[in-house]
C-alpha cells in the first residue's frame, strides 16, 4: 500500500461517525430506600445483619438511632452516597457490593468478612440488588388527599378518600388515640397516645406504628413544624407544658413549660409560632419556633378550647378565633395587639332543647376555615350543628344541623367539603362549602372527636 492510497484510508476512517457507548444507568435513591436498606437491616439464620459490621466497617453504614428499626430520610441519603460508590452502575458481576457476599462457586469473590449470605445469582435479594444496579427505579410515589378520623372511645383512625367519600383504610392498635397531624411530606402521620403516654408515628404506606416516643406527661393535641422537622405535644397532665419531637432523630428534645395544662396546640400559617391553649388556666401560650421558647401569653375569661388563624397577606398571624369554656361561640384575638376584639354567640334554634349531658363545659367544640378564607364554621354541641359564618364580617350565613355531639371539623385542600366528627353516632357527616348542605353521613369509630386531612403518601 502506497503512502497516498494509506492516506485515503485514514482519511475515509477518519470521517466515520464515532461509535456512541450506551450511557451508564442512574442508581435510584428511592429503590435504594425502599428496597437495598432491608436487605442490609435482614436478620438471617447464622449470620450477623450487614448493618452490625457496617456501622463500625468499611463502607460505612449509619449508626440506627436508639430503638430505631431503620435509618432516617437524611440517614438514608448519606447510606446511599457512600454505597452507590460501592457498583458499578450497569454492571453487577463487577459490583463490589454484589460479588463479596456471593458464594464463590456462584461468581463472588474470594473472601467476605462478613461471610457468604448467598449461595446463588437466582436468590431474591441478590436479584433486588442486581435490579438497582442496572438502574431499575422505584414506581413514582402516589400521594392522595386523605381526611383522618380519630375515635375517642376506640383503638383506631379512619381514612376517608374525599373523592368518593369511603372509608379506604384504617391505622389500628392506638388505644385512645387523641390529636393527629399528617407530616408536610405526606410520609408520617403523628398520633398522641394517651394510653401509652407517647407519641406514636405512623408509616403512611403501610398505616403502622413504627417508633412510639415517650412525652413527658398525658398528651392532648399535636401539630407539626412546617418544615417537617419539629413535632409540638400539648401536655395536659401536671403543671402543663409543650414536648418538642425532633422528627430526624424521633427523640423528644426538650420540654416547654408554659401556663397550665394544654389542650390544643397548633402551628401558625407562618410557621414562626405554635400557639397552645390551657383550658385550666384560660392562657393561651405562644412560643417561638426558632428558640422553642415562650415568647408571650394572654389570658381570657374562660378555658381555651379549638382555635384557628387567620393570617395577613404576608401569612403571619393576623387574628387567633378561639372557641372557650362554657361559651356558646368564638372569641377573636388580635395577634399583633395580644388581646381579644370580638365575641360572636352562636343562635340557639327557637323550640329545640339544649343537650347538656357529656358537654363537658365545651359547648362550642369545633373550628374550621374554608381554603379561599371566605367562611368560618363553628360547631354547637348544645344543638347538634354546624354554622356557617361570612368572613371578614362575621355574618351568620346558614345553620346545618348533622347530628349528636358535633366535634372536630376538618376542610381538605381543595375546599370542596366540610367533615364534621360527630361523637353522638360515630359518624362523620359531610357538608358542601357551596350548598351549605349535608351531602353524606360516613360511619366511622366509637365517639369520633379530633380530625385532619392533607396530603398522604400512599404508595
């Protein structure tokens, strides 16, 4: 071959499209959670759990936090960081994490200090971890807006699909189950136990306590942090006090003494302040979220009972609308001033007789605002309804009756319905924010009382 006809050729070589290598699978942090963070967790017949070398060896595991039975959401991040480094994404058989575990005669290495834990390529683990290296990702997360239902008297919570007004699920074993709040991210729901005296945490999916937390006394009602990081437990028993969870650790960090025994406690629209209300005291407390220290106090006439906010444009705190003891009606609390402005008294209906037995000084037991900020309902236990109320006017638009002993409201994100608890029949009743109308009587528990709704990740 001649120079120029050897030329030619590379030349003809040279303007050839380059060959593109298929890129390399992106590992899934979600399937990795969900699926590789057990296999490290199993308990098998003769052998140590991953994690028990892992937490002391190389690569690292992160330490379980005392009575954890796996990682947090930011432990799991930095297990996943490290192990990821661990594979060769695309390609098991070369994947450290794969091949020193596996029997010799199977394709693994040599030796593994933590012993062979498979005998084959075909066993079920060893074929998850195969799965996440050649990239499968976890199927997307379903959330689903939910309305929970607590029942006093009994040892469960209802799940009620909003869309079709069913019950679709049902979190047991919590005897006395008292407040309930759905975390921001839709992955917990925090239940106050009353029998156990502890917080309990439920897994969304599965609708299982996982981690039961002690508090410092009896609980009443809860509320979460909007960030999610910090849990706020009304402590009835005592000289009263609010626990504060830290939901990365699942601990209880530290406890709030505040004036009197709290029944309720929330978190403002902001989510600068929680706000909670001593029925013994007629205090209602306000404690700063970022030193989670009492900032400042005032006190009314009678014990505090429901509240909720109405909040400035801005979301801080405008006006606190209080429901009180022995009080048919709401009290409203300028925020910015500290002291009360308005007390509405709810109609008492011509010719109906005033039910009395198991009010317990509450007459008034149930508050809730509609999405838009447009109305404000209120409940009367003494005459078994729920009315309605224009804001920012306060004018009384309509009158429901629903029922013996109407409790707690709860109002979804889309605003479409009102659910109102009603101890009286074990049922929720559901009312049209538009027609000012029961559209469905749900039967739930025994004595339903406290309720939320938002967001749930279901799967």
């Amino acid at each position: 071959m001649t120079a120029m006809q050897f030329l030619a050729m590379a030349t003809v070589f040279s303007q050839q499209p380059a060959v593109k290598l298929p890129a390399a699978p992106k590992l899934d942090y979600t399937f990795f959670k969900d699926r590789v963070q057990p296999i490290l967790l199993k308990k098998r017949q003769g052998h140590a759990r991953c994690v028990t070398c892992h937490e002391h060896g190389s690569p690292p595991l992160q330490p379980l936090s005392l009575g954890a039975s796996t990682w947090t959401e930011e432990q799991s991040r930095k297990n996943f960081d490290i192990w990821k480094q661990f594979v060769i994404p695309g390609n098991p058989a070369k994947s450290q994490l794969l091949r020193h575990p596996l029997a010799f005669e199977a394709g693994g290495d040599h030796f593994h200090a933590g012993g062979k834990h498979w005998q084959s390529q075909d066993d079920p683990e060893y074929q998850t971890l195969t799965e996440w290296v050649r990239g499968t990702a976890s199927p997307t997360s379903t959330n689903s807006i939910r309305v929970l239902q607590s029942n006093a008297a009994g040892d469960d919570i209802h799940l009620i699909d909003p869309n079709t007004n069913q019950v679709v699920g049902k979190i047991e074993g919590i005897e006395v189950p008292h407040g309930l709040v759905i975390s921001p991210d839709g992955r917990r729901v925090y239940v106050t136990n009353e029998s156990m005296v502890t917080l309990d945490v439920v897994d969304s999916k599965t609708l299982k306590v996982f981690k039961q937390i002690k508090l410092s006394g009896r609980p009443n009602n809860v509320a979460v942090k909007n960030d999610g990081s910090q849990v706020y437990v009304g402590i009835r028993e005592g000289s009263g006090a609010v626990d504060v969870i830290d939901t990365t650790s699942l601990t209880n960090v530290k406890r709030i003494p505040v004036k009197g025994p709290i029944h309720n406690v929330y978190v403002t629209p902001d989510g600068k302040f929680a706000v909670a209300g001593s029925i013994q005291e007629s205090t209602i407390s306000v404690i700063d979220c970022a030193t989670n220290t009492l900032s400042w106090t005032l006190t009314l006439s009678s014990g505090i009972r429901p509240m909720v906010f109405i909040p400035n444009s801005d979301s801080s705190t405008k006006y606190i609308i209080t429901q009180l003891s022995d009080f048919h009606g709401f009290a409203v609390v300028d925020f910015a001033a500290r002291k009360e402005i308005l007390r509405i008294t709810l109609p008492d209906p011509k010719g109906q007789e005033k039910e009395t037995q198991g009010i317990q000084g509450s007459p008034s037991h149930g508050l809730a605002i509609t999405p838009d900020g447009k109305i404000l309902w209120a409940t009367s236990k003494w005459y078994g309804y729920v009315a309605a109320y224009s804001l920012p006017d306060y004018k009384l638009l309509e009158v429901v009756p629903v029922g013996s002993h109407p409790e707690w409201l709860t109002i979804p994100p889309d605003g479409k319905n009102l659910y109102v608890a009603i101890a009286g029949h074990d049922a929720v009743v559901v009312v049209d924010n538009k027609t000012l109308k029961v559209v469905k009587t749900i039967p739930v528990g025994s004595v339903p009382k406290r309720n939320t709704s938002g967001m749930l990740l279901t799967q």
